[in-house]
C-alpha cells in the first residue's frame, strides 16, 4: 500500500487528489529550481574556467610584478638616499 492508497482510505478521494496534486507540483518545483541551480553553477564554472589565465600568461604577469616591485624598490632607495642629503 503506497502513501496515496493510505491517505484515500483515512480522507477520501477527493482530498486526496488534491493533497497529491500539491505535493506534486511542489516537488516538480523544487526539481525543476535544483536543475537550473545545478546549470547555473556549471555555466560559472565553465565561464571562470574560460577567463583563468594560462600558465605562460601568468608567467608573464609574475615577472611583470617582480620587475615592478625591483623599480620600486630601486626608487625607494634613491628617495632615502636623497633624504639623507
């Protein structure tokens, strides 16, 4: 005996029916919103994917910043020793 069986024994068909109809439009709801979730967080995951760097970009970019942080550093050092004078 399955759960709608039981519930037409203990409240009539008609309530029934209508008991199964919203539990089941609920359910194809909530079905329904886990699916687009799920497509949502796939579609991130492929875009974020797409706009990671590759490996000789970000190669690139680490020597940029090294280079970057020795000018300053270089600089830096100029303005001390101009303070000093």
């Amino acid at each position: 005996m399955n759960i709608k069986d039981w519930l037409s024994i203990s409240m009539g068909d008609i309530l029934t029916q209508k008991i199964w109809q919203h539990v089941h439009c609920h359910y194809d709801l909530v079905n329904r919103n886990i699916k687009n979730k799920k497509k949502y967080l796939s579609d991130a995951f492929t875009e974020e994917w797409n706009l990671m760097p590759s490996s000789n970009e970000l190669a690139c970019f680490i020597r940029e910043v090294d280079v970057l942080i020795h000018t300053l550093n270089v600089l830096d050092h100029r303005i001390q020793s101009l303070e000093k004078k």
